[in-house]
C-alpha cells in the first residue's frame, strides 16, 4: 500500500483555498452581517485599506506554502538510519 503524495495534496488544497478566495473576492461587502456593520461604521477608505491588508495576509501564507511545497520536491524523503543498540 502506497501513501498519499503530500504535495499531490497540499497543492489540490491549495487550488481549493484559492477558489474560495475568488469567491470572496467577488462578493460585495453587503453579502454577510459583518460587511454590512462594518460598512455602517468604518469609513470607506478605512474597508479598502481592510481588505487590502488581508489580501496581503493571504498572498504572505501563499508564498510560505509555495516555498514548502518547493523543498518537498527538491528534497528527498529522508529516512532514519537503523541503530542497534547491544545490551550486556
């Protein structure tokens, strides 16, 4: 029995984080209870410094994911060297 490829699937995930976060950035800001108080409270250049600072966020944990997934290929699966221990 064969195990899964870990980046078969941290990228199939990946693609699925990224759908989501097209969706989302699709949407208005009126689509959800917290858009629509936040919007009744927050001046409009505050929401789009907001959501710019998210997008940030995302595209830094994109970069740490792409950077995992590169030394998962670059670098072969390690194995433990067997030791034997003699007990007297």
């Amino acid at each position: 029995m064969t195990s899964p490829d870990p980046t078969a699937e941290l990228a199939a995930r990946l693609a699925q984080l990224e759908e989501r976060l097209a969706a989302l950035e699709e949407r208005a800001p009126d689509d959800d209870a917290l858009g629509s108080l936040l919007a009744g409270l927050l001046p409009a250049e505050a929401l789009r410094h907001m959501r710019a600072a998210r997008r940030s966020d995302l595209l830094a944990i994109r970069v740490l994911l792409d950077r995992w997934l590169a030394r998962l290929e670059r670098e072969p699966a390690r194995r433990r060297r067997r030791e034997s221990i003699h007990l007297d």
